[in-house]
C-alpha cells in the first residue's frame, strides 16, 4: 500500500524525509544551477520523492545502464526522474555541501544526523548493491553481499563515516576501483543486521523503494537459518 509522505517546510531542516531525499539526491542525482535532480528505478519511491520536494511531475524513460561492477554488462530498466526547480539546488549545495554544477562537494550532511538511518537508506538504494551469495564450498555458508559503488571517491567516504556511528555493527572493507568509479562493501557477516535496522520504521513512514527493500528482506531471510 503506498504510503503518503508530507512536504517538509524547510527541505534543508533535518526531518525524516529530507534524509531520505538528500540521501537519494548525493547517491544518484544532482544540483546544478536552478534545477536538483534524482533518479530512481522504482517508481513508488519516485513519486515519493517528488512529494517530499513538492515537485510538479515524474518523467520515465527507458536506461541502459552499466553493471556496477563491470562496465562491460549492462542491463535495460525504467528510470523515473524527479526534479525540481528554482533556488533549491543553490542553498542545498551551501548549506550540505553537495556537488554543484560539476564542482566537488564537501558533503557537510551532520545538519542531517538525527536521521542517520533514512540519510544512509537514501544512500544505500541511490548507489548500492545488494546481492544474494551463494556458497561455492560445502564449508561455506551462503552471504547476503552489501556494496557501494560511486564515481565520487568523497561521497563513499561520506558513506563509511555515517556506516561507523550506527548502533549496529557495520564494518566495512576500504575503497576499491571499479568500473564505475569506487566501490566497498560491509562484512558478509554485518549486512544482514545492517539491513533490518536501515529500514526498520519504514512501513510506518514509506521513505523507501519497494522493489530494493523487498530485494535485500528476500536474501537476507534465504541466510537466515
């Protein structure tokens, strides 16, 4: 059932959906002069997306994109965009630090850190990967694989300060190259408690994509003895 999600007064005050939205936005999106664009592959959470901001419409189209770890694979898939329009990415980029008009960014996002969990469930379905690992040895056990990829070295940077100070534990491996840019994953071990606790209260707020969060429940139950 789709969830209504009310439009903050100030879309840079630290409320539960601008975590989310600014989350999605550094993930996969941008600011450039007059315009703060986000995409998502989800369309329930783009509409979501667009209530939060106030924007007027959603556009889809069809995208081919790049294997995040392999350039060379590459799959077809909805995009929805959401934009919106007018001063929002100017004051976004000085009061957060995010990336503007191809300028680096800074991420200052602890104005956000009340709301660490919906900012890195944001992050997590705007830039990462999750994977159901089955054992290759009989003395393995199978593993749900969490990863971030991302062209910006900073952003994944951002992303392990805020994995640190979680209340579960999360440790991480440090950044590798990829295809795309960079990449680190969590322990094998960490995700599936990183996964319950970075949607927990989702239901309850629907700031999340359907189609990512039933991905990452689906493996980690299939690890679950």
């Amino acid at each position: 059932m789709s969830i209504e999600t009310g439009i903050p007064d100030d879309m840079l005050a630290a409320h539960p959906e601008t975590a989310y939205f600014w989350g999605r936005v550094a993930a996969d999106g941008e600011c450039e002069r007059d315009c703060v664009t986000v995409r998502t592959n989800d369309e329930t959470a783009a509409r979501r997306l667009a209530a939060i901001a106030g924007a007027d419409q959603v556009d889809q189209r069809i995208h081919e994109r790049e294997y995040a770890h392999d350039a060379t694979v590459t799959r077809r898939e909805d995009e929805y965009t959401v934009q919106v329009f007018g001063s929002l990415a100017d004051r976004a980029s000085a009061a957060l630090g995010l990336p503007y008009d191809g300028e680096a960014g800074g991420y200052r996002l602890d104005a956000l850190r009340e709301h660490d969990r919906e900012l890195l469930r944001g992050l997590l379905e705007g830039c990462g990967t999750v994977c159901y690992k089955s054992a290759d040895d009989e003395d393995e056990e199978d593993a749900v694989g969490v990863s971030f990829v991302h062209e910006d070295e900073q952003l994944l940077r951002t992303v392990q300060t805020l994995l640190d100070r979680v209340p579960v534990d999360a440790p991480h491996g440090d950044l590798s190259d990829a295809s795309s840019g960079y990449w680190f994953g969590l322990d094998d071990d960490a995700a599936p408690d990183f996964g319950q606790w970075v949607y927990e209260g989702s239901d309850d707020t629907g700031l999340f994509a359907p189609s990512r969060r039933r991905k990452l429940r689906q493996s980690i139950e299939r690890v679950e003895p």
